[in-house]
C-alpha cells in the first residue's frame, strides 16, 4: 500500500504468480508459462505483462529468468516476506513449514541481487546536466546559445537517449548537435526553373534510370537545381517501388504535387505563387482514397537534412498512449524531429489507467507551442472538414493550425485511387 510505484496491473501479475507459488507448496524456483499467467492474471497486453515483470524483479518483490524457448517456460523465485511464528501454539504458520530453511536462502539472494543491481546502477550512471551547464558548454565551445535550449528541450524529452541507448557523454551528444546545427546552416535552398501542368505521355512511359538520372544537379553555388519533368518521373519511379507497379502522376493531381514540391524543396521563388509561408507546415486534406499518404510518403525522397520528417498513422500514436500512457506526449510534443500526423481525426480517446486523453490534441497543442518558442514545424493529413476537426479537437486547437499549417487541398470530387 505504501509503494507508490505499484500499480493494479502489477498487484494482479503478483497475486498470479503467488496463486502458482502456493500450488507449488511454496517452493523454488517454479515454471510459469506466459499465455497461462496472463489469463490468471488478466492483463490483456503482453507489453504491460513483460514491462511488469521486469518490474517486480527489479524492484525486489521476485526473482525473473525469461525463457526464450517457446516450448520452456520462464523460472520464477519468489520472495518470502512472512517469517512470523504462531506465538500461542508455538508452531510456525503454514507457510513458514512449507519453506522452513528457504527465507534465509531468499534474504541472501534478495541482498546479492539488490547488490548486483546496484553495482550495475552505479557503473551505467549517468547524470543529465541542467539547462545553465549546457548553456555554458555551448558558450565555451562559442557556438550559437540559441542552440542550447533546443538541444538540452530534446533530450530532456526523450529521457536522454541516443537512439535506444542511454547517453553516457552528453557534451560528445552536445558536439554532433553543433556539427548538425552548422551543417544545417550550410545547406541551401532549392531552385526550380519552370512549373508545367501537362504530362508528356513520352516523357512519363520513358523508363527512369536511377543510375543516370537525378531529379536535379548541384550548382556552383551548392543548391540543388530541379527540373520539373525529371522530378514527375522521379516521383512516379519511386511510387512504384513504394507502393507497386500500378502507381501513376495523375494530371489532375500536379496543382497539388507542385505545391508540396516547391515547399520541401525549398524553391522560395515560387514561394508568393502559392502562398507558401516556409515557417508552418503542411496539412494535406482530401477525401479518402485521393493518395494524400502516398504523396507525403514521396515528399520525404524530396527534403534536406533539416526539413526531413517521419509519418506517423493518429491511430497509432493514440495505442501507444494507451500503452506507454504519458510519456508517449512527451515523446512527441518536445522532440523538434518533424512529424506528419497522418489521417487527423479517425482516432479514438485513449485511456491509461482509467485517465481519457485526446492524445493528438494534447500534442498538436505543444507542437504549436514548439513552433513558436523554436520554429519547428508540424505535417498533418485529413479527410475530414475545418468543421469536423473542430468538433473533434476544439476551438482553440483549430485557431492555432491555421498558424501551424499550409493548407493544401484536393478537389471534393478526387476520386478514390484505390479502386
């Protein structure tokens, strides 16, 4: 009751376990099987069942060796916290005669693997730095302090991990941020000569040769100069590694393709044509089918180093709520890596632990705040109305995406692609 750590999904793991110890008569080691504990137990998630386990025996309260021989079950040793007698009769309870030499057994083991933990603890310790420790680091290296909050925001964020890994040498992570950073700074905007919205059915038929063709050369000045047939036939080449040999550019999709084309690409010469504003992101809107996903899927072949972003399906987003709970807004509301929600709106409110969270609301929300603080950017993809993502997300949240995004939308009448 005192350990604030313990939730219900650890409680029912427990008593799961206990329930097998006690068939058991209260010796160990014993074998459990995982399909067989989770029914006990009923934790519906084998996520939350590993993550629980590996819990309980960090924490002291068991002992897990993981089986990973799918015919072996996994071995348990459980702790025994009941050494009292029975003072009246003079005996020693039930469970106590069931284990008459196994508690100090236990205690020993409990302290050597307290102790083992701890030692590991101690050799993989590693202590974040605060915001003024980094400032300061960055002003000796003389770099930009401007860099400073994003880079300690991110790994403040993520929990100071490197990919998967936890950070050991946050000034080592400092110095490729400021490599990155200086990179960044070093690349430069596209240039496209010319727009055209009619398809050369010879061009397009000519098949594409990756090895000699390139939608665009560098110049002498080190920008990327595209050419616009080139880049069509470049898209629909990689549409159809993507997303299979049946993939074509439709005419009546080069309006928008030209749009999304001139952003990720950075040609701000065509920047007034569209009304492209380069500091928000971009919200692709249409009816189902219209290739709203496949065409952001292309759009990442298209970006620099900085402007490159990850897609990631609402609906996904929201399950890892449920499963990780608040750490997953986190994850994705301070992180400046740039993100395409894609299909807003078709998600469900997610619970953790009994608490309901509109988890992309929750994140589109800090992502605006993100935007302004430091100027990272948010993508998004929808079917549905302004009215209809209102209803879902709010007043408030639909003001601020019309300072998030640029809108681009199909035609009502798209048809659907897949059929």
């Amino acid at each position: 009751e005192k350990d604030g750590r313990l939730h219900s999904s650890h409680v029912a793991l427990y008593l799961a376990l206990f329930q097998y110890w006690n068939m058991n008569r209260f010796k160990n080691p014993i074998s459990i099987h995982r399909e067989d504990t989770l029914n006990l137990s009923k934790i519906g998630s084998r996520n939350t069942y590993y993550k629980c386990m590996k819990e309980l025996s960090n924490w002291g309260f068991l002992l897990y060796f993981p089986s990973h021989d799918s015919k072996k079950g996994s071995i348990i040793e459980m702790y025994n916290f009941d050494t009292t007698s029975d003072t009246t009769t003079g005996t020693t309870n039930v469970l106590a005669v069931g284990q008459a030499l196994v508690p100090s057994i236990n205690n020993i083991n409990k302290i050597k693997h307290t102790k083992l933990l701890k030692q590991k603890e101690s050799k993989k310790k590693f202590t974040p730095p605060s915001l003024e420790e980094v400032l300061e680091f960055f002003k000796i290296q003389k770099f930009v302090l401007e860099e400073a909050e994003p880079f300690f925001l991110y790994y403040q964020a993520n929990g100071w991990l490197v990919g998967k890994a936890k950070m050991k040498d946050w000034q080592a992570a400092a110095r490729n941020w400021i490599l990155r950073s200086k990179k960044f700074q070093a690349e430069k905007n596209g240039k496209l000569t010319h727009i055209n919205y009619t398809l050369n059915p010879r061009i397009m038929k000519k098949p594409y040769d990756p090895a000699t063709e390139k939608p665009y050369f560098i110049d002498e000045d080190g920008a990327r100069n595209y050419d616009y047939d080139n880049t069509i036939r470049y898209l629909q080449h990689k549409g159809r590694l993507k997303f299979g040999k049946h993939f074509r550019i439709h005419k009546e999709d080069l309006t928008i393709i030209s749009k999304l084309v001139v952003y990720f690409t950075k040609c701000e010469n065509f920047y007034e044509k569209y009304s492209i504003d380069p500091n928000k992101g971009i919200l692709l809107a249409g009816p189902i089918g219209c290739g709203k996903t496949s065409l952001m899927t292309l759009m990442t072949d298209f970006t620099f180093e900085v402007n490159h972003f990850f897609i990631r399906s609402t609906r996904a987003v929201a399950a890892e709520f449920h499963e990780e709970g608040y750490q997953t807004l986190q994850k994705y509301s301070n992180n400046p890596k740039i993100y395409c929600f894609d299909d807003l709106g078709v998600e469900q409110n997610m619970k953790y632990y009994g608490n309901e969270c509109n988890t992309i609301a929750e994140i589109l929300l800090n992502r605006y705040e993100l935007m302004v603080r430091q100027g990272y950017v948010t993508h998004a993809t929808t079917n549905l109305s302004a009215s209809d993502l209102e209803a879902i997300y709010g007043n408030r949240l639909r003001s601020r995406m019309r300072e998030m995004f640029n809108l681009i939308s199909f035609p009502n009448d798209s048809p659907d692609k897949r059929k």
